[in-house]
C-alpha cells in the first residue's frame, strides 16, 4: 500500500535524522592527500559519466584520455550538461552535490564552481559533506596492492575515526600467479602453487593487513561466472586462507558478484560491464561454511530476488547495497522494496560506492529518499492491519538499514 503524504513527511524526517555508517565506499582518510578525490572536475571525470559522455562525444579514446582532467571534465560538461539534459542518475547527481553545498550550477559556468571549490580547504570541506549528508562513517576499500595507497599504510598515520578500512583482494583471488609477486615483494614466502606453505603464508598476509588496516571486513569483486566450489586458485584461496583467516579474526566476507571487468577496455574504468552471476556458488559457500559470514551485493537485477531468498535460508548472510548499474531511483525502490518484505530490516539496503567526497551528498540524499519511501509503504501496509507504528520504532528501522544491522551482522548478533 502506498503511503499517505504525511506517513511519507514522518519517515522521510526520521530517516533523514538518522545518521549513516557507509559500509562501502572509493574514498581514502585525508591523511591519504590527493588520494581522497573532490571537487567539480573529480565530480565530472568520475566514470560513471565517462561512459556515458562518450555517447555523445566526438573526441577519440587516446585523444581523450591524453588530455588533462581539467580538459576531460570540461568535455564531459559540455556533452552531458550543456548539449543534453543531465537526466541520468550519475548527472543529476553532480547537480544534487552542487545543490546541497549551495551551489546553482544554472547561474554558473564551470569555471566559477571551480573557482568555487579552489577556495575550499580539503580538510573543513570533508566535515561539511560528512555534516551535509548526515554520515556518521564512510568505509574505505584498501588495498595492499596498490601502490599508491600501500606506502600510507606501511608508513602509518594518526587514523580519521571516520573512515573505517575494508581490506579488498581482488588480485589475490582473481590472479593469483602474479599476485605471488607481489605477495614475494612484501616479504611472504609464496609460490604459485596450491600448497600448504602458500596458504599459510596468505593467512599471515591477510592477518597482517588486518591488523595494519584494522579491517572491519574482507571483500572482492567476482565476475559472473565464479564459481564455489570449484578447482580454481580462487575458490582454493578462499576455503584454505580467507575463510580460515575470517574465522580467526571475526571478520566478515564481502563479495560483489557479477562484474564482467574491461568489456570495452578502451573506456578504462567506465568499460566494466555486467553479467549475471550463478549464485548456487554464494549458496554453497553459506552451507559449506557456517562459521562464516558474508556480506553479497549483485550487480545484475536479475540476480536480486534470488540473493534475498538465500539471505532467507542462510542466516550468515547479509544483503547489502544497490551497486553501480543498480543505483538508479526505479531499481533500488523495487530492489529496497523486495528485501524489506522478505526479510523485514535484517539487510543494509544502500552503501554509497563513492569515490569522490561530495558524492556522498547525492548518493545518500538520493537513496534516503527511496529508503524513507519504501519504508514507509511497508508502515502503511502494517496501519492497515492495525499495527501503528511509533516514531521510535520506525527510527530504530532507520538506524538498522542504515548502518546498524551489517554492523549488528558483523559483530555477529
Ligand atoms: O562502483 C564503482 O565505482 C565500480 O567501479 C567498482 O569499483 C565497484 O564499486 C567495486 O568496488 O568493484
Ligand atoms: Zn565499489
């Protein structure tokens, strides 16, 4: 049933009082510097846009990635902004960010919201987002294989209680021959075989960056055919290292199915696709391991209503987020929609996946809107059954799917 106008105002306020702990995000401590990405042209080059502005584009690949980010962020702009109506999500997106920080982008041109940020300093700007958008926490991706970010960690810093660390090892999984490299580099004594010596070696990897990072969870993303079990080095690596380690160190698994990388590699980043995953694998590595908990987003919609059945059958799991190509207003409604019938506020229905700060303005306004509505058609559905809610029941609603649960799910209540 659908909501009455002021059932909808009641829980939209709630919701929007309700501050967030972002459980996934590309955003780094600012002790990371230049890492933590902000301001206009980041807003503008972020590969959402990318791939979409190049349907409109005349400028070549190479020509366009040879350009500066200045020049890039302008073309995009023009192409996405000036030429076309910025409908699109990832578009209207930049204009909700520029919005909330009081910015009116029609009055403007691009080179006065430079201007603008150019003024801002790094540091009181990442309290203003964070105070904008009511997010209490953002989670990190960190990863020991990268370059750029790895010497941070090694060196060490006065950590921001802010941002939160997920260690993220995708190479580990998905190439593993030439992640023993860069594993050797580091000083584990590994092969790139499947033996006994490389999984414990990989355990003390993971436990090391664990602690370094203080990880809250372990994650990776997985193309659509990843399979469990399976005689691959992945599926290998998972039962004799990252799972054991989890167990070890009460951590939580994260995997994000479904991402078919470099469909069109000249498009870097923007060229990932999506495939539909089969996820009997996420069904048996539930059953297998019931000791183990897991975190699973799907990046196709097809895969939606399955992964809620098997969060249903497996309590060790945890539906999270409406990533990527899901996080458009008409899919997270119906996907929200879908887990909060089925499993009632035991699921954390958006993570913001930003990689830029001042995305985190629109990510979040945008999902807490559809959150607060969906939340609130389910409160009407329970009035009509005689339930009344209370603003204190539906806030502690707000507080679990908006942060609460996967924290309550990882701690393992
Ligand atoms: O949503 C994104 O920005 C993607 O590029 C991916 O990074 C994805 O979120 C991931 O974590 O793999
Ligand atoms: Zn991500």
């Amino acid at each position: 049933m659908s909501a009455d106008a002021s059932l909808v105002a009641r829980v939209e306020r709630i919701v929007d009082a309700t501050p967030i702990h972002d459980i996934h995000t590309h955003l780094y401590d600012p002790a990371f510097g230049s890492l933590l990405l902000w301001g206009i042209d980041d807003l503008l080059v972020y590969h959402y846009l990318v791939s979409e502005a190049f349907r409109h584009l005349d400028v070549g690949y190479d020509r366009f990635w040879s350009a500066d980010k200045v020049t890039q962020a302008a073309w995009i702009w023009d192409a996405l902004f000036v030429r076309h109506s910025p409908v699109s999500e990832a578009c209207r997106g930049v204009l909700t960010a520029l919005h909330m920080l009081g910015i009116e982008p029609r009055k403007g041109d691009l080179p006065s919201i430079r201007k603008w940020f150019a003024a801002q300093n790094a540091i009181s700007h990442v309290d203003r987002v964070l105070a904008l958008a009511n997010v209490s926490t953002v989670c990190m991706t960190n990863s020991p294989f990268d370059d750029e970010e790895r010497p941070g960690w090694e060196a060490g810093f006065d950590r921001d209680p802010r941002f939160v660390a997920a260690l993220r090892i995708d190479p580990l999984l998905l190439s593993w021959p030439s992640a023993t490299n860069q594993l050797r580099a580091q000083g584990y004594g590994v092969t790139p075989g499947r033996t006994t010596a490389n999984a414990s070696e990989v355990r003390r990897f993971l436990s090391d960056w664990t602690r370094r990072i203080d990880s809250r969870y372990c994650m990776v993303s997985l193309p659509p055919d990843f399979a469990y079990p399976a005689d691959t080095d992945a599926a290998w690596l998972i039962d004799h290292a990252v799972l054991p380690h989890a167990r070890e160190h009460g951590q939580g698994f994260a995997l994000m199915m479904g991402v078919k990388r470099a469909v069109n590699p000249a498009l870097k980043l923007a060229g990932d696709g999506v495939g539909r995953s089969d996820l009997v694998a996420l069904q048996n590595l539930c059953a297998a391991n019931p000791d183990n908990r897991f975190l699973a987003t799907c990046l196709s919609r097809e895969n939606q209503h399955e992964l809620v059945v098997l969060a249903r059958k497996f309590r060790n799991l945890h539906p999270f987020g409406c990533w990527w190509f899901t996080n458009t207003p008409q899919l997270v409604a119906e996907i929200t929609s879908m887990r909060l019938e089925l499993l009632g506020t035991s699921f954390t229905p958006q993570h913001s996946d930003a990689r830029v700060l001042d995305q985190l303005l629109y990510k979040w306004s945008h999902a807490r809107r559809i959150v607060a509505r969906c939340l609130a058609d389910r409160h009407a559905d329970l009035a009509a059954s005689g339930w009344e809610s209370t603003d204190g029941e539906i806030a502690r609603d707000a507080r679990e799917l908006l942060g609460g649960s996967c924290a309550a799910f990882l701690a393992g209540g």
